[in-house]
C-alpha cells in the first residue's frame, strides 16, 4: 500500500469467525524509508463483533427414538 503524504485511504479488513466469542489481534503498518525521510509506524487494535451467524452446514438424520 502507498499512502503519499499529506493523504488517506482506505484498508479494508475481513475476517470470517469460526467461533462466537470476540476476537481481537493488531493491524501494523510499517513504513519503508524514501529519500532519508522515515514515515510514522501506525498501530491498530482490532476487536471483531459477531452480528450474523449461519450454520456451516445441515445434516438430517433419521433413527428410531428407542429400541428394546
């Protein structure tokens, strides 16, 4: 990614969770030096937040409820 200076966009950032609990973890942009000049590290905390869940998966089975 190329952020010129004195500008912004945008970084969109997915995640598919395979549990319901909340997930965090860390976003760390790195800058690359050009021409002397050192660019500011930048540090986010990212937190997930489950809205929507739907099953992996639908199996129907079929069995008698008691045998003697």
């Amino acid at each position: 990614i190329i952020i010129l200076p004195r500008r912004q966009t945008s970084i969109i950032v997915e995640f598919t969770s395979r549990f319901l609990r909340p997930a965090e973890a860390v976003l760390l942009l790195i800058s690359k030096r050009v021409g002397g000049i050192d660019g500011a590290t930048l540090t986010f905390s990212l937190k997930s937040e489950v809205k929507h869940i739907e099953p992996a998966d639908i199996l129907k089975c079929k069995s008698p409820c008691y045998e003697l």
